[in-house]
C-alpha cells in the first residue's frame, strides 16, 4: 500500500554541513575550580526540595555508620530550554546499569542511595518495567482475584524477596533528579553529608550527565514560538563545569571514586578515560562503548594496564548480567582502599 504514496523529494546532507552542524571548534574544557563552583552554585538555584532530602540522608547515612555505603548515579539529566518547560534536551540512558548495579551492592552487603533520573529503572522493580511486556502480562485471574503467572512465580519471588530485604533493612535510599542543575546541586549536598563515612563511601558515577546546558540568567520563562517563515532554532548551550575534581578533593575527600566515560568510537575509548582518569585524580574509570555496554567494559586505573571485563558468549546466552562481574571487582578495590586509608570496613 505504501508504494502508491509518492516519497517526499530527499536532500542528502553534504559532508561539509554535517560536520558544522555542532561547532567543535571549542577547546577541551579545565577541571572545575573553587571560582567556577562558586559561579555556577551562586546563579543557578538549588531545587527547593534539596534540604529536606538531605535531612532524609543525614538519616541514612547516621544508622549505617559503620556500613559501606555506595552512591549509584543513573540514568540521564536533561537540560531544560524553558522555565516553564515544555522542551528540553535529554540522552539515550534508561538507567539499566546503574539499576543493576545497585541489585549487585545490595547483594554484596552495602547500603545504597541511589541517585536516579525521575521514572528511569529502578532497582529490583526494572525487572517488571519499561519492558515490552506490560506488567499486567506477567498476572492472571484466578478464581476472581488477580495472581501471578505460574511461570513468572519463581523469578519474581526471588526478586520479591531481595526488594522487601532491602526494605526492611533500610538498604535502599531513592533520590530522584530531572535537570542537569537539579543532579549538580544534589551531588554536592549528598557528597558534604557522606564525609563522615570516609573511606567506606563509595561513589558510583554512572549517569549520563549532560555536557552542556542553559544557565538560568539567559533561560526563557515561557515556551519557545516558532515564527511564519521557518526561521531557525539557534541555540547557545554553556558547558557544564566539570566538577569532578571538586568531588574528588573537595567535596567527598577520603571516599573512593569511579567514573564511567562512554564512547561510541572504538579508538578512542582507552585514551579517554585515561584522560579522564588524569584530570580528576580519582580511583577508578570505568570505560564503555554504546554499542557493547551491555557486554564489555574496560576498568582503567592508576599504575595498572587497562583490565577488560567481558561475558562470554554462554554466560551472554544465559542472561548473566555483566553488572555481577563489574560489582565483586570493584568490592575488592574498595576493601583495599579501606584498608590503606586506616579506616575499619
Ligand atoms: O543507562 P544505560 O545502562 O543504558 O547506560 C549506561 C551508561 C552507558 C550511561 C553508563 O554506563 C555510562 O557510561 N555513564 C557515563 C556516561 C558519560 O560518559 O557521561
């Protein structure tokens, strides 16, 4: 039927516009310092719910004093192109790596504040949403009342049970964010009230964390107009101070630090996250590519050649989350971290 609807006339992009589409041209951008922190905290607001979670956190953070506690980071910030938003930029992530990765800490013993873009996956629930089958899918009726399937019981008890576990236990610390300004201010305020726990914090960075942003002076109030005659959207985007060095010595001294970087390039993946690795002094980068996150991560660290950590094609086919390979190596870092700081475990 569609080959009687005639197909609109195409226009290939030439090679020249495709590359000016984005200007390149600005250089790599310095480690955030003292006056770029004060800059950037000064002028763009704090969200208003930000004291009274971080009262929630003291909490936590007060009854597992003596536990090892991982911030996770997850999913995607967005950059919001109005006050009153309608339209904002956003990225790919869904959460799946830092949702799984938190599974794999609860098991293995830590307390978890899991610092999450707002309706990404969540831990232990990700196994029942956002999937291409509806959750009601996985019920049927039984004598008027709603049950599970029979041949979901046995996952979904064993889940169930790891879930109310970290319930009952008060393992599990959830903390929304949206906003690329939201997750900036969050991050500090959590970093100041884990520095009591000293070595045995652990941050986790695993959020896709947008790389350029509109300050709040120069944000519209009201949704952007399109005009008569096809006027184009320029947009003039600040890059986001890059505050992983501030964490680093400022913000959460004592604590141990992983980064993720992605790529999409191959070529480049190790000498980036070794970059990364050198400009912000922390302990770990954990390097992946978009195309195979889900199979294979590379761990690059101080004084150490880059150490791969892949699932084989039979753990692949039997469903085996990378996560469960990625949380135990890390664990062990941790443990001799702890160890060389002084600090009991
Ligand atoms: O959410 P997801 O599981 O699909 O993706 C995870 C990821 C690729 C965002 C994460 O592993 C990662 O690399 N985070 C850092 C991204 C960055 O370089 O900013």
């Amino acid at each position: 039927m569609d080959s009687h609807i005639p197909s609109p006339p195409t226009r290939r992009l030439s090679t020249g516009e495709r590359e000016n589409a984005i200007d390149r041209t600005i250089p790599l951008f310095p480690p955030a310092v003292e006056i770029d922190e004060h800059n950037y905290f000064d002028n763009n607001d704090p969200p208003e719910y930000l004291e009274s979670m971080i009262s929630g956190v003291q909490e936590f953070v007060k009854f597992h004093k003596y536990n090892r506690v991982v911030l996770v980071t997850s999913g995607g910030t967005t950059v919001p192109l109005e006050n009153q938003t309608v339209r904002f930029i956003d990225n790919f992530s869904a959460g799946t790596r830092g949702a799984t990765s938190a599974e794999y800490f609860l098991e293995n013993g830590y307390a978890v504040i899991f610092l999450h873009r707002q309706f990404s996956l969540l831990p232990y629930s990700r196994h029942y949403s956002h999937s291409t089958n509806c959750f009601l899918d996985f019920m049927e009726e039984k004598n008027g009342k709603v049950v599970v399937d029979p041949k979901y019981q046995e996952e979904m008890l064993s889940v169930l049970r790891k879930y109310q576990t970290a319930k009952e236990q008060n393992l599990l610390l959830l903390l929304p964010f949206t906003t690329i300004n939201q997750y900036l201010h969050t991050l500090r305020a959590l970093s100041v009230t884990l520095q009591p726990l000293k070595s045995r914090a652990l941050f986790y960075l695993a959020a896709a964390v947008s790389d350029f942003f509109v300050p709040l002076h120069r944000i519209p109030e009201h949704k952007i107009q399109s005009k008569a005659g096809g006027n184009k959207l320029l947009m003039n985007l600040d890059p986001v101070p890059k505050f992983l060095h501030r964490l680093v010595e400022k913000w959460a001294p004592g604590a141990m630090i992983i980064s993720f970087k992605l790529e999409t390039d191959s070529s480049i993946l190790l000498s980036k996250s070794r970059q990364a690795l050198e400009r912000y002094s922390h302990q770990l980068v954990i390097g992946n590519l978009l195309q195979t996150r889900k199979t294979e991560v590379v761990f690059v660290e101080p004084d150490a050649p880059a150490h791969w950590i892949r699932l084989t094609p039979a753990q692949e086919a039997a469903g085996i989350d990378i996560e469960s390979l990625i949380i135990p190596a890390i664990m062990r870092r941790h443990t001799v971290w702890i160890k060389e700081s002084g600090n009991s475990a």
